[in-house]
C-alpha cells in the first residue's frame, strides 16, 4: 500500500557567488608587530566546515595557529601549529568546535601573511 507523504527536496544552489547562507567568506592582512600577529575574532557557531588559508606574504618563515573562544575575551589554543615559509599557502581546519574563532601568527624575524577564512553551512 503506498503512502501519501509528502517529498521535501532542498536544493543548494550551484551558481556563483553562492547564497550567504550557504557560503561566507572573510579576509584580513596581519603584520606581525611586538612578536605576534591576530585576526579579529570571528563568529563561526552555525558553520559546519571552517578553513583557514594563510600565505605568507613575508620574507622569513612564520607560524600559525587557530584560537577558539566562547565569548571574544577567554582564548584556548588549538593544538595545530604550522610554519609557512615565505609565498608559501597553507590551511588550519579547527581541531573543536567553538562560538569565536581567530587566527594568530608570530615568527622571530617578525612577518607578514594574508589569511582567507572560508566558511561554509549545510543547505537546509
């Protein structure tokens, strides 16, 4: 006997940009002064997946690293760290989940780097 239930079908949209809903993106030069460089802190508690590309637009190597917080003032490292040697891009993806997310870079010889924060939402 067949049932009579309705079929609910989303779609998530395949054009360009996409909805910003569905895709958001935030970028940011630092300049590392008196030891260490951070990005603002973002609100990320809805995205499913966060990357975070950083190019090092410097000429000394630099590392990096992700700090989650619950509320902009309390911080708690991620246990990545990276170092990006000079044009060199590389990604963190967050080790947990938290409300706030920023990036922090420091090198010995000071540095410079560009960062690409890319979130994106499961389509509901």
């Amino acid at each position: 006997m067949p049932y009579n239930i309705p079929i609910r079908r989303y779609r998530c949209s395949g054009s360009l940009p996409a909805p910003p809903h569905v895709y958001a993106e935030s970028t940011e030069n630092l300049i590392i002064c008196n030891g260490s460089a951070a990005t603002r802190f973002l609100m990320v508690s809805l995205a499913q997946t966060i990357t975070v590309f950083i190019k090092n637009t410097g000429t000394s190597p630099i590392m990096a690293r992700l700090q989650n917080s619950p509320d902009e003032i309390e911080t708690v490292d991620d246990p990545q760290v990276i170092t990006v040697c000079p044009g060199e891009t590389k990604f963190l993806v967050p080790y947990i989940f938290s409300r706030f997310i920023r990036l922090v870079i420091w090198g010995p010889n000071g540095g410079c780097a560009h960062v690409w924060f890319q979130i994106q939402r499961r389509c509901s």
